[in-house]
C-alpha cells in the first residue's frame, strides 16, 4: 500500500515556474514507476509525465516537453515535477501516481497506476 500526498500548488502568472512534491508513505516506494496527472475543468484527466523506478527512464506528454521536468528521490520518498514556462492551458488539479513496482516502462495510461493522491490545483493567470 502506498499513501501520496501532493503539495505545492498555487496561482502564478504565465512564464512562472512551480514545484510541485508528491511525499509517500510505505518501505517500498523506491520500487515503483510514479506519475503525474493533469485534470481541468470539464476535461479528461491526462497524462504529464511519468518516470521508473530507478529514475533511468522518463516520459512527457507533448504539451509539457522541454518545459516541465520529473525526478524521484528514493531516499526522501518523494517525486518532483519542475514546472517552468508556464502557460494558463496548464491550469488544472494535478494529482501524482503510482504504478507498478519495478517496471522498466513508463506507462500514460491512468489505468496502470494504482495509487492516487487527492491533487494540488495549479493556476496560471495570463
């Protein structure tokens, strides 16, 4: 079982840059693929960047490539999103992810992540 608690949401102004931490809970969690997810109002949720569970391999949807980055620290249990250039179509509830334990592909499909956390919003005002 794995517990995830995002943070570091909030408003901030086109061109601005977020950190978002996604802080879990269990001995195990350094053997699990994490994701991030997006959801906007009246939108599906998406996909925005994933990354395995060594930290060797990552992915990005394309609307996030080269502005957004994903890293994991084992020994913090935590996963990073460094969000930069931000721009308003950004806005949404993120929400962080974890997948399969010890799985070398970084999966976009909501359906392979098993764990949730309850999402931080993030706002960007033009």
């Amino acid at each position: 079982q794995v517990q995830l608690v995002e943070s570091g949401g909030g408003l901030v102004q086109a061109g601005g840059s977020l950190r978002l931490s996604c802080a879990a809970s269990g001995r195990t969690f350094s053997t699990y693929t994490m994701g991030w997810f997006r959801q906007a109002p009246g939108k599906e949720r998406e996909f925005v960047s994933g990354i395995s569970w060594t930290g060797g391999r990552s992915s990005y949807a394309d609307s996030v490539k080269g502005r957004f980055t994903i890293s994991k620290d084992n020994a913090k249990n935590t996963v990073y999103l460094q969000m930069n250039s931000l721009k308003p179509e950004d806005t949404a509830v993120y929400y962080c992810a974890a997948g399969s334990p010890f799985s070398a592909i970084v999966t976009n499909q909501r359906s392979d992540y098993d764990y949730w956390g309850q999402g931080t919003q993030v706002t960007v005002s033009s």
